[in-house]
C-alpha cells in the first residue's frame, strides 16, 4: 500500500508526543534518583540547539556559530536530501530545538507541513535562501528548446509522409494510424502519469533551489544564518559576525578563483546529471545541459535523453558529469554513446562517508568541482 507523503508525515506527526516523552530525564531527575533530594547542578553556559536539513546549511551554520552551539544535520550523511522525510525522532528533535536552519526555495518539501504541527513556539526560523533572486526551474537548461524544436519538427515530418503516402494507401494508413494513435495515447498516458509522480515526489515549487553551489549566493545564506542566530543568542551576536566574516572570505576567495578558472575557458558549456547548477553556470557565464530536471532521481525521457545526445556529438563535449549520491548509469550511458568520458561534479547536496573520512568540506569539494570544470571547458 502506498501513502502520500502528506498521510506519511500525519502518521509521524501523531507519533512525536509519545517519542518526545520517552528518554528524556533532566540533570536535576537523575541527580534525584540518584541521592534521594533534589539537588542544584552547575552548568556551563548552555549552547544554542541548532537543527538544520542538510549539508550545506550544516557547514554554513556550523562557521557561524563556532563553539556557541551544537549543530545536528537532520539528513543523515550519505543519503539524498531531495527524497528525504522526517521520523517521528526528528520532530522531537525540533520541539527542542533553538533554531532551525533549512535552505528553502522549495528544496525541504516538508518544511511547512512540519513547522506547522509543532508546538515550539520559540523556535527560530532561517531560511537561508531568503532575499536571493531565485531562478524557475529550466531557465537555464538552453538544450529543452531545441529539444522541443526537434520534437516538433519530427512530428512534422511524419505528419507530411502521411500525409503523402495517403493518397496511394489510403485506407491502410487509417488504420495504421489509429494503432499509432492507439499506442501513442498508452504511451503519454504512461509519462504522463510518472510525471506526475515525479512531480509530486520531487516538488520545488518551479524554483530552483540549488543557491548554495554559486559561492557568491553562499556568501548570502550565510549572512542570513548569521542574523538568525543573533536573533536566537543577541549576547553573542558580534562573535557570530565575526566567525561569519572569517568564514565568508573564504567563500570569496573561491568566487575569485572560479571566476579566474573558467573565464577564458575554450567552451562554455557542460553537460551534467540533474539541474543543480544553474546558480553557478549563471554566475560564471556558462551554460547548463541538464540530462534530468532539478531532481537527481527524476528519470529523463527518451526525447531528453536524444536531446543530449545530439547536444554533446554536435558540440563535441568529451566529459559528462555525474554525482556521488545517486547512480551514474544514465551518465554513463551518455557517454558511451557520443564517445566520452564521466567525471563527478558533486551538487554537494550531501557528503558520502568516504568524503567525511577523508575531512573533505564544502570549500574543498567546491575547489574539486572548479578543477573538474576548469579541465572539461578547455578539452
């Protein structure tokens, strides 16, 4: 039996009382069970309890805050954030949470629903891709219109050799058409419906909402996460603009560097596996050839995947891009067909654990992509 993704979040939601209740014993509780009378417990100054959705907003929001406060990432590592939903431990984990930190743009499908049945009032905010300009989902993906084009223009053509062929053939073609239209309606009725699914399981709302993998936008999230903890810990507001400002010229550097890796590049174009960058391709003055839309898991069609095809054979291109989270076979299928090589280029929308073993970080895994780009625009 399947659930929508709205019953699967209600089911959690009436689950989380009875998860927040259990296990939880304070310092003064223990301390009673322990002796018999209730006794005072010194403590440090208490940290900030910050949650946020995924990797990115770990590491912005972890620069910011320093030591000031503990930092959990409700994605675990390793996993997608695109089809992710909340357990009932996870909704606990909010109602005692300080500040949630979550990207936005449509990327946590589940915010609002979540947000909206807690009851922890005090809980902050940030969305961190709040103020940017946020582009419609497509907007940079320059192959659909020739996608759409060739489709038209094959649907054209056929029309024209019925058309011609009916004058001889003509009560052949009848019914050769009608079982063309036959199969033809099965067959949009089948992709009409895994759209449909598609949509529903990877919903951004039209937007895109990949900001992080442009470092200038970065720069924004963070001082977006920076503002909303000082609303959260007003007594430490200058150490957190001052861990931000330190944080943020490093993002800067990057900016600089990618803009001095890929300026004079022989090509601009980059044919990667879903559309996470158009952030970056608009910021660097590159060009986007998505093979999936703004969700990895999203299956291309046959006419999409033809487009690539004839986009990478007619332009030459000898990388094409895949990620580390989900599978390289449509990449690799790519590939193989117009005779090139894969290379990662990592949306960062996790880390693996063999990236964690080996202390890799947002800026180290973006210098990796800006290496990788550098090399494929000038082949």
């Amino acid at each position: 039996m399947k659930f929508s993704k709205k019953a699967t979040l209600g089911l959690l939601f009436s689950l989380t009382l009875i998860v927040a209740g259990c296990g939880q014993k304070s310092a003064s509780d223990a301390n009673t069970a322990s002796t018999g009378t209730s006794v005072p417990v010194e403590t440090e100054t208490e940290k900030l309890n910050v949650q946020v959705s995924f990797y990115p907003m770990y590491e912005f929001t972890k620069n910011v805050a320093g030591d000031l406060a503990d930092v959990h990432t409700l994605v675990p590592a390793g996993m997608e954030p695109h089809d992710w939903e909340p357990t009932p431990q996870d909704i606990a984990s909010l109602e005692k949470a300080d500040v949630l930190v979550y990207n936005g743009a449509g990327m946590e499908s589940w915010i609002d629903q979540v947000t909206g049945s807690l009851s922890n009032a005090s809980l902050i905010q940030v969305e961190a891709s709040k103020g940017i300009n946020l582009l419609e989902g497509g907007e940079h993906d320059h192959h659909q219109e020739d996608s759409e084009t060739t489709e038209h223009d094959h649907d054209h053509e056929h029309a024209n050799e019925a058309t011609t062929e009916a004058h001889d053939h003509d009560h052949a073609d009848e019914a050769t058409a009608e079982e063309h239209d036959h199969d033809h309606d099965a067959e949009a009725e089948a992709e009409a419906e895994a759209e449909a699914e598609a949509g529903h399981d990877h919903d951004h709302g039209g937007l895109d909402p990949h900001v992080w993998l442009s470092p200038a936008l970065a720069v924004k999230e963070v001082r977006n996460i920076e503002a909303g903890l000082a609303q959260a810990a007003p007594e430490h507001a200058e150490q957190f603009k001052q861990n931000a400002d330190a944080y943020i010229a490093q993002l800067e550097s990057l900016d600089q560097d990618f803009k001095a890796a890929v300026t004079d590049s022989k090509r601009k174009d980059f044919i990667t596996q879903h559309a996470a960058f158009g952030y970056l391709a608009k910021e660097y003055g590159l060009q986007q050839v998505p093979i999936a839309g703004l969700s990895p898991e999203q299956e291309p069609s046959a006419a999409q995947m033809a487009s690539v095809i004839d986009f990478a054979k007619e332009h030459q291109v000898k990388t094409i891009f895949f990620e580390t989270l989900v599978s390289s076979k449509v990449s690799e299928t790519i590939a193989s067909e117009v005779g090139a090589k894969t290379a990662v280029l990592n949306p960062i929308e996790g880390l693996t654990e063999e990236e964690i073993a080996a202390g890799m970080d947002y800026i180290s895994v973006m210098r990796q992509n800006m290496e990788a780009l550098k090399l494929a625009l000038n082949e």
